[in-house]
C-alpha cells in the first residue's frame, strides 16, 4: 500500500522548501560563537516555509 500523497506535496515549491531547509542546516552547521544567533534564526525562518506553503495550499 503506498502512502498518501497530500496536495501539497505535489507542489514543485514545497518540495524546493524543503530541499531549502536541509541545505540551510549545512549552511549553519558551522555557525556559532557570536553568529549563533544568526544561525538560530535562520534555521527557524527556514523551517517555518514549508508548513506556510501547506497552509496556504488547503485554503
């Protein structure tokens, strides 16, 4: 039996947001000291557009 799909998992964009979120985890990997804020709020901007595009795409 095959998992559903939902619709936006279909979307190009969705599947770039996520592609975005894991390169931005490499990106900052190496990020700390002073630049760890920075690091901390990239990573919860990036983390936060996947969700908003499934949002967006049930209404």
């Amino acid at each position: 039996m095959t998992e559903p799909i939902f619709d936006h998992e279909r979307l190009d964009v969705y599947r770039l947001a996520i592609e975005y979120v894991s390169s931005s985890y490499r990106i900052t990997k190496s990020l700390d000291g002073p630049e760890r804020h920075t690091r901390d709020q990239r990573l919860q901007a990036a983390q936060w557009i996947p969700p908003n595009i499934a949002e967006g795409n049930g209404k």
